[in-house]
C-alpha cells in the first residue's frame, strides 16, 4: 500500500498530478506481464493539511487496522503496507521517517531537501528519489557568476530550511564575490482571511525590496504556497495595476517550487515572473501520461475523493442540485488546453520522481519474487507473497536496485539513498493568455568535475520584456571601467564601492577590477590607463639630428687634428715644433686623433663588438693623450733643472725618459681595461626600468667599478700633469708649453668632473650623449689649448719661429 501527500490545505489543482503519476505507474506496472505477473498492486492517497498533528495522525492510521485506530493490533484484517512515498518537504518526511522507521517501513521521499535536514545515519529506511540540493547551490553561484550578478535579493521561507539555505548562500556568496542585498522572510502558511498585523508588517517590509531597482536578480527559496504567497503580497500592495506591474526582476527558483495557480489567483497576471530561471529537478515527457489523463472525468473512479475538488476548482463550476446552470459543473470539460501553471499534461519533476518511486518498488517485489522463484520456496499463489512479504525484507533489494526505466534513464540509490540525475534548469516563458512554457537551457550534473558541474545554454534564455532583450544587471553600483579600480565603502559590503583611477604606472584592462597593475617590462599605460603600449626601443643613431651632429663635430675635429699632424710634420725642422720632444707631440696628436674617433663606437645600435671596445678603447687613447701632456710638462721641468749648475738632470733629458713615461702610465691603464674584459665585461642590454614609455638599448658596462676605475685613473694622471704644468708655467724656457697646458688640463678636468654628475642624471640616449660629448670636449681642449699657440706662430707669425727670436726670449 502506498501513500502520497499534498503540500497545502485543500485541493491545488496542480498538485493533483502527483496522485495522477501514482495510478498511470501502477496502471502500466499492472499491465505488464514481464513485471509482477499475477500480482496487482494497489495504493492509497492520505493528506497531512499541512499540519503537523494530521501527519503523525494519517502515518498511524497506515498501520493501524481497518476500522479503527489501534497500532501494533492485528485481530482483524490488515493494511498490507509495504512502502511510503511521501513528502515533498522536509517537515513532512521527517515527522513521517520518525514512525515509519521503527517498522524499516521503506520510504521514498520526491522532494529535493538540503542537507543535513535528515541524516542518514538517523533515518537508514528513508531512500531520495531525487539528490540534494548540494548542487543546486553550485549551479545558482555559476548562474550569478556567468552574468555578473554581485547584488542578489533572496526571499526565503521562513523555517528551518529556509534558515539554512540563507546561512549556506551567504557563506558560497562570500567566497565568490556576491552580496545578499536583502533576506526577506516569507511565512510558511499564508493567512489570508485575517490581514492582521503580522501581514501588514510583511507588507511593509516585502515592499522595499520588490521596488530596489539595484537588486535585478532574486533568488526565491521555499516550496510552491512560498511563491503563492509572494504574488498574493504583491497583489495586496498593488491590486490597482496588478495586471501591469513591471516588478523588472529575474527570479530565480529552487527546485522544490513550482509555479501554480489557486483560488483568485487564477485570474492574476504572471507577466512578472516572465524570464524566471527555475531549478527542477529532472523530468522526462512522458506522452503516455497524456494519453492517461485526457479522457478523466468526473466519475470515472468513484474512490478518487480528491477529482469533484479538484474539478470545482479548475473550471470554476460546481456539482449539486441546488447549482444554477450557468455555474454548474457539466463533466465534459477538457483538462487538455489549460494553462501550465493550472494543471500540466506533461509529468513534472516531482511527479516524475513519483513515478519512478513506483517503479522501483514494482522491481524490487519483481526481484523478490524471482528470488524466491530461484530458491524454489515459490507459494502456489503469488498473492500469498505479499501478505507474508515484511517491509524490512526490501532493504537488500533496493541497496544494489539497479534498472532503466520506461525512458530508458538508470535508476539506481548510492551510498547515501539517493537516486542520481542532478537537476533541470528552465527558462519561463509566459504567454499573453497566463499560461507559460518552460524551455530547458541547461543542467546541474552531480559529481562532475570542478566547472563543468553546470552547463547551459545562455544565448537562448529568455528576459523579462522590461529589460528590452538587453542582459539585465545586478550590482550595487555601476562597474568600474577599465582603468579604475575598486575601492570599498565604509562601513557597507565589499559589493558596494566607489571607482577609483589607477594609480600612477597602473592599469586595469577588465571592468569591476580589485586592483591594477603593472604592464609588463616592454610596455607602458595608455594615457586612460586601460591597457598597456609596446614600449619603442631607442638608442642613439646616427640618423637622428643629436646623433648625426656629434657625428659631424668629431669628424670635423679629426679633419683638424689631421691637417694639424699634417702642419707640423712640414714645419717639422722650425725650432717651434722641434722643441719639447718632436716624437711626443706627434704621438699626442694621433692619440687625439683616435680619440675624436673612438667616439664613433659610441653612435648606433650596441653590439657585441662595440660594447667590449667602447669604454676600454676611450680609457687607453685618453691615458696616452693625458701621458703625453705629463711627460711633456716633466721635460719642461727637466729642462729647467739641467740648466742649473752642477745639475746632473741633463742625462734623463731625451726621447727615452719620455717614452717610458707615456708606455709605463699607459700600461697601468691597459692593465685594468684588461682585469675589467676579463672578470665583468660589457655586453649589449636593455634598460626597461628607466623611461616609462622607451626601452633603452645600450652597452652594459658589466662592472661598475672597473669604469670608475679607469675614470679615476685617468683622473689622477690629469691632475698630477695639472700640478706639474702649474708649477712650470713660469719657467723661463724656450717655448715652455707649461702653460698652454696648464690651460688645456683645465679644461679637461673641468669636463671630467662635470661628467660623473651629468652621466649619473640623464637616461636613455642622453646618457650616450653626455659621454660623448665628454670625450670631444676633453680632447678638443687638449688640441686648442696646446697646438693653437703653435699653429698661429707657424702660419701667421713666422718671424717668431727663428732660432735668434728663441734666444732673445730667453734673454729677457
């Protein structure tokens, strides 16, 4: 014997279609010779009203006699009950696994509940035919997700499942970036014939969020009177233009709510719930139900006790004698054409799951009985077998059940009772005339992998019209476009925030970004900060106007320092050019010469080759140019002391002690250019960091310190000759060049000293440039200070450069 039950007082014309799936299941069942030949099973139909006293009293009356209400006495016939299916609701089927189980009376209940509301371990007899709602949580976090939907409304029943489903949804919506905007309760009954104060402040308090625009998407937890009382609260705010609110929302619904119609509200617009995502639990159209159902009519089965109800309230006419015409019920109204939301001809989930309760139930006494066929312990008369067959015998048979049913699904329990399947998700779609389709776009799948647990078909689903077909939005404020990022509001939630731009070197390229960030090395921001740009790679060409005027100076000085070679080496017999050793004159101008050249490396794209030879090349040319001028200052001084009496100076003069002091300081150089190739040498890099929106090619000079080095070095012989050259300028000598190079160290200090702070303030090709110009500077000073006096004596004073015009100067 089985037992259904209905979730609210009275008769709810769709809910009808539950006791409709028990008897087109164990209609077929009885007709099929392959199951339970010879046996026929029957049920009967029981009714809690909602009401907890009447659920323990109707599952006592199952196991009680017939007539009266004694359990556990049997002196009379009795129920042969073998199985429950009931409740839809949690409350129900608890107080009922509370009875049932002390008898391991199997019971399967249709409804999908959450968990922990019934334990496994305390109610091993109670078996889901449908899964829990763990997974319908996941597929509502993926749906706001996929939409962007971070400010959610929630209207939940007010009990004990309602308490969890919030305490549950708040925890997954803080690990997902989504705020509740609002948790109204709704109570669990309705009482509409006393709007006493309870309701108003119900009133007042659904008001508010029903008209927060923000909040476009909202979740509705409950059973199917949950949504029933949700549009009565709306009608009761709003019973002028009821039938054309725009209440814009996107409702989205759990699977133990259906969208019915009752009482008045019959005759109430559904228009807002048009484009309502609704979890279900799975189903398929059976059209052999339809065919079942069509030709019912008043009558055709005198126990159904619940038809002249349901008849009355699905046609609005009565049965009676005293019935006017017009108002009574005639019996050959169709149940085919009404409205979905009135009564449906195709099964829904929960009558689904109900009809394949009956199955397995019909397969588990198959298996029983073939069981008992193959132990060859068959009774003669198949019916004996269940009227000796024990409630708690079932329990093996239906741990390892294992079938497809009529649609070829598998139905089979795991290890926690339950029957797979996961969950359907509809999009509602509402006809003008009330009545509405469900189209499936998607489907929850139970166990699968970590994203792949929800899939639907998003282009397909339907809004509602007041979006204009436009995706609607659900945040607390409009998003931050790219390059702003979030900033939190004091003292509200993390989904309500101000934008913010990014800071300076930032960028966000995503609307609704936390935080910005960095472009990668080889790019820069844009100037709105909403992506980044390649970064232009620069170094110092010769194509460029700076490049190619440095290129032309240092031509141009090589030219001079060319003719003026060239000059002296015709005049080289005239006492100007003899004086002050000949071969270091020439060795100072082709120094200077290289030098005004080697600038050159410095120009163009860096490679392997000029970086090792930049630094290293103008280092040694420099040290021979400043050795040059040194030794030329000590053979001045050298001079002067051999001319004193009993000097013995008179044997270092000569070409030998000036070679040695050019070779041996230039040695101390090429020594530490050496160390620096051979520990750290320069290499062709790029500098990122530098320029905001340029990436620098340039000569990395591998060791910091050797370059200082040879700076410092170079440094150091310059200003011993400055000391030197100071001290001698007075001299009296024939042409004493003490002076002149005097000036000329001057010049190339002040350069020199001016570079270190110069170099280390400029990036990019600026830092090439200071360089550069360094070493034309530098050498140009030596060549004019030391070789101009000269030069205008040879060309535009000849009469000087006599030898009785040496003598008289020295006389003076």
């Amino acid at each position: 014997m089985l037992c259904e039950r209905r979730e609210s007082p009275g008769v709810v014309p769709k809910f009808y279609q539950h006791a409709l799936a028990i008897a087109f299941a164990i209609n077929e069942i009885n007709k099929n010779p392959k199951i339970l030949p010879n046996i026929t099973l029957g049920f009967h139909i029981c009714d809690s009203y909602s009401n907890l006293w009447m659920t323990y009293r109707t599952t006592l009356n199952l196991l009680s006699k017939r007539l009266r209400f004694v359990p556990n006495y049997e002196c009379d016939g009795k129920k042969s009950l073998l199985a429950v299916i009931g409740g839809l609701g949690s409350d129900t089927s608890v107080l009922m696994a509370d009875v049932l189980g002390l008898y391991k009376i199997p019971q399967f209940t249709y409804g999908s509940l959450a968990p922990g509301e019934i334990h496994t371990s305390q109610h091993p007899y109670l078996y889901h035919m449908v899964p829990t709602e763990d997974p319908q949580y996941m597929g509502i976090i993926r749906l706001l997700q996929h939409f962007r939907w971070i400010w959610v409304g929630m209207f939940v029943v007010d009990n004990e499942s309602g308490e969890h489903f919030v305490q549950t949804m708040e925890l997954l919506f803080s690990q997902n970036g989504i705020c509740s905007a609002f948790v109204q309760r709704i109570p669990q009954q309705p009482n509409l014939d006393d709007l006493d104060e309870t309701v108003v402040e119900v009133l007042l308090k659904i008001y508010e969020p029903l008209t927060n625009q923000k909040a476009s998407a909202c979740i509705v937890y409950g059973e199917s009177v949950t949504m029933v009382w949700l549009r009565t609260l709306i009608f009761l705010q709003d019973q002028e233009n009821i039938r054309y609110s725009e209440y814009r929302k996107v409702w989205i619904t759990t699977t133990q709510i259906d969208f019915i119609l009752t009482g008045p509200q019959k005759y109430w617009d559904l228009q807002m719930f048009e484009g309502a995502i609704a979890f279900m639990i799975h189903q398929k159209d059976l059209l052999q139900f339809g065919e079942f159902v069509q030709p019912i009519k008043p009558g055709w089965n005198e126990r159904d006790g619940f038809l002249k109800d349901f008849w009355e309230q699905i046609f609005d006419c009565f049965f009676g004698e005293t019935i006017p015409d017009s108002e009574k019920c005639t019996g050959e109204e169709k149940l085919a054409g009404l409205p979905e939301p009135l009564f449906g001809m195709h099964l829904t989930g929960h009558s689904y799951s109900i009809y394949n309760a009956i199955y397995v139930l019909a397969h588990t006494f198959h298996e029983k009985y073939t069981s008992r066929l193959r132990q060859k312990t068959m009774i003669e008369n198949p019916d004996v077998l269940l009227q000796h067959l024990q409630p708690w015998q079932l329990h093996p048979f239906l741990q390892r059940l294992s079938f497809n049913n009529t649609e070829g699904e598998t139905v089979s329990f795991n290890e926690k009772r339950e029957i797979g399947g996961g969950f359907d998700i509809m999009n509602v779609v509402i006809f003008p005339n009330n009545s509405f389709h469900q189209v499936k776009i998607g489907r929850v799948i139970p166990g699968a992998l970590e994203g792949d647990e929800v899939v639907i078909d998003w282009d397909s689903i339907v809004w509602h019209r007041g979006f204009n077909k436009v995706v609607p939005i659900s945040v607390c404020n409009e998003y931050c476009h790219p390059g702003f990022q979030k900033k939190s509001k004091e003292g509200e939630k993390f989904c309500c925030y101000d934008c913010v731009l990014c800071p300076a070197g930032r960028i966000s390229n995503q609307t609704d970004m936390d935080d910005c960030f960095k472009c990668p090395e080889d790019e820069y921001p844009k100037e709105n900060k909403n992506g980044c740009l390649p970064k232009l790679v620069i170094f110092l060409s010769y194509e460029e106007p700076l490049g190619w005027s440095l290129v032309s100076v240092a031509l141009s000085f090589s030219l001079i320092t060319a003719w003026v070679i060239g000059l002296l080496m015709k005049h080289k017999d005239t006492p100007i050019v003899k004086a002050n050793n000949r071969d270091l004159t020439y060795t100072l101008l082709i120094s200077l010469l290289l030098c005004f050249l080697s600038s050159l490396l410095f120009l163009g794209r860096p490679g392997k080759l000029s970086c090792l030879l930049q630094q290293p090349a103008f280092g040694i040319i420099f040290t021979v140019a400043v050795s040059c001028v040194l030794a030329k200052t000590i053979t001045v001084v050298m001079a002067f002391m051999a001319t004193k009496p009993g000097s013995n100076m008179k044997k270092w003069l000569g070409r030998r002690t000036a070679n040695c002091i050019v070779l041996s300081c230039s040695l101390g150089q090429l020594g530490i250019c050496s160390v620096w190739l051979g520990t750290s040498p320069p290499f062709p890099a790029f500098d990122m960091q530098s320029l905001s929106e340029e990436i620098i090619e340039l000569c990395n000079g591998g060791s910091v310190i050797m370059f200082y080095l040879v700076l410092s070095y170079m440094g150091f012989l310059s200003l011993i000759c400055f000391m030197l050259a100071f001290l001698a300028r007075k001299l009296p000598d024939s042409f004493n060049e003490a002076k002149f190079i005097t000036f000329s160290m001057v010049v190339f200090c002040s350069v020199w000293g001016s570079f270190v702070p110069a170099y280390l303030s400029t990036k990019g090709k600026q830092m090439v440039a200071v360089e550069i110009f360094s070493i034309l500077a530098s050498s140009a000073g030596l060549l004019i200070c030391i070789f101009a006096p000269k030069i205008y004596i040879i060309l535009l004073r000849p009469e000087l450069n006599t030898k009785e015009q040496i003598r008289r100067w020295k006389n003076k």
